[in-house]
C-alpha cells in the first residue's frame, strides 16, 4: 500500500482524530521534522507536481489547496512560484478547453458548451480575463 506525503497540519488532524494527546503529538512531529520525514516546502513542491500531471490548475487554485492542506501562506506562495511560476496559464486553459471539447464533442460555436468551459476553468481557479481571452480564441 502506498501512502501520499502529508503536511505537518495534516498529520496532526491526523493524530488529533486517533486519540493522541497533544504533549505526544507535539513530540512526534518535532521529532519527525529533525529527522527530515516532514517538510511543508518539500510536500508543497511535490504536491504541485502531482496536481500538474493529473488535474492540472491556476496557480491561484494551487495556493489556495496547499494553503487549506496547512501549508504556511508564504511558503505556498513560494512553492507554487518555484514549481509552476514558469507555466504559461493561457496555455494551459486552452489545452484543458481542448480536452474537455474532444471528450464532449460539443462544437466551437455551443453557448451551452461555452458556459460550461468557463465553469470548468473557473473551477480550476483561473482568473476570468484569462477565462474570456482563452475562450475567445475557440467560440
């Protein structure tokens, strides 16, 4: 069985969930992150690039998620700027509008399928100018 990486506020909720007293779960992740087994900067990178090859998102989307998986706001903001500052987000939505067109079969000129692109990219956290700037490109 494999198990994902987790971030130091999760494993607590985790712990906090099983019972654990806080005195033992406070000693459990100080020791944890001496040794190196947790680390917010390296769980966020990693996170990212899970998030990119499988459900890829805006940047603003990805900062958000780490930040509501414990991640410092900082250290998010950061992270996502290492990890996927360089990814071109208009790009990025017109290939997820091409993925979604060809899965749908919907045709360029649908209005229906255009409302339904700008919920979908707007679910992905992309911001609306983008939104309408790709969608203009295709309906």
């Amino acid at each position: 069985m494999s198990y994902r990486p987790r971030s130091a506020a999760e494993l607590r909720v985790r712990l906090e969930r099983k019972g654990f007293e806080p005195k033992a779960i406070k000693g459990a992740l100080s020791f944890l992150k001496d040794k190196g087994f947790i680390d917010d900067s390296r769980f966020a990178r990693a996170w990212i690039d899970y998030r990119m090859k499988t459900r890829p998102a805006a940047r603003a989307f990805l900062r958000r998620e780490l930040i509501a998986k414990g991640v410092d706001g900082a250290l998010a903001h950061k992270a996502v700027a290492e990890t996927a500052g360089d990814v071109d987000e208009l790009k990025l939505a017109g290939e997820l509008i091409a993925a979604r067109l060809s899965r749908t079969g919907a045709a360029p000129g649908d209005i229906k399928a255009k409302k339904r692109m700008y919920d979908y990219l707007a679910r992905r956290g992309f911001s609306f100018s983008l939104i309408k700037e790709a969608l203009g490109g295709i309906f």
